[in-house]
C-alpha cells in the first residue's frame, strides 16, 4: 500500500482517486450532480466495493458545502458495512476476553 493509499482510507472506507477529486470540487454541489459526476466512482470497503451512487442514493441532502459533507454523508449511509467483522477490535479484544485473562 502506498503513502496516497494509506491517505484515502477513512473509517474503514478506501476513497481512492475520489478523496482528491472531492477536494477539488466547486462547492456548494447538488446531490444531483455529486450523483451524476462521481455516482459510478467504487468505494471499498471491509466486505467488498460499493459505488458511492448506491451508497448515497438513499440519502435526503439536497446539497453538500464540502468535501467533508460529502464524507460524512458517505459515513452515515455506509455504517456497519464498512468494518468488517462486527464486535471485533484489532485494539485487543472484548471486555469479556480481559476478564478471563485477569482470573488466570
């Protein structure tokens, strides 16, 4: 993985090529034309890709005021898709694992 990949992932989502594009963007930007310009733009994510028109195709924002609002948008459509194995940390593991680990 490249430094430019490693900076495109955000909250278990891989924005790929689209990060930048987003930030070069004319703002405010309709959800319509967000849809038409970068709809068939792939997202990937824990379980697979996802094209951001599916992902945002559901949502009510009428218009974005930034990038970020593009990616919170993005964000709160995906939710749970975009970390893969439910109730699992790669920071060590379930309250119920450390309990188990002090009665030893």
């Amino acid at each position: 993985m490249t430094n430019e990949d490693a900076d495109s992932r955000e909250q278990g989502i891989e924005f790929g090529a689209l990060a930048e594009d987003l930030e070069s963007e004319t703002y405010p930007l309709s959800h319509e034309r967000l849809l038409e310009q970068y709809g068939d733009r792939e997202l990937e994510l824990a379980d697979g890709e996802t094209s951001l028109g599916e992902v945002l195709e559901a949502e009510n924002e009428t218009e974005y005021e930034d990038a970020e609002s593009v990616r919170q948008a993005i964000f709160m459509m995906v939710g749970g898709d975009a970390v893969g194995r439910e109730e699992y940390s790669d920071r060590g593991g379930n309250s119920g694992d450390m309990e188990s680990d002090e009665s030893v």
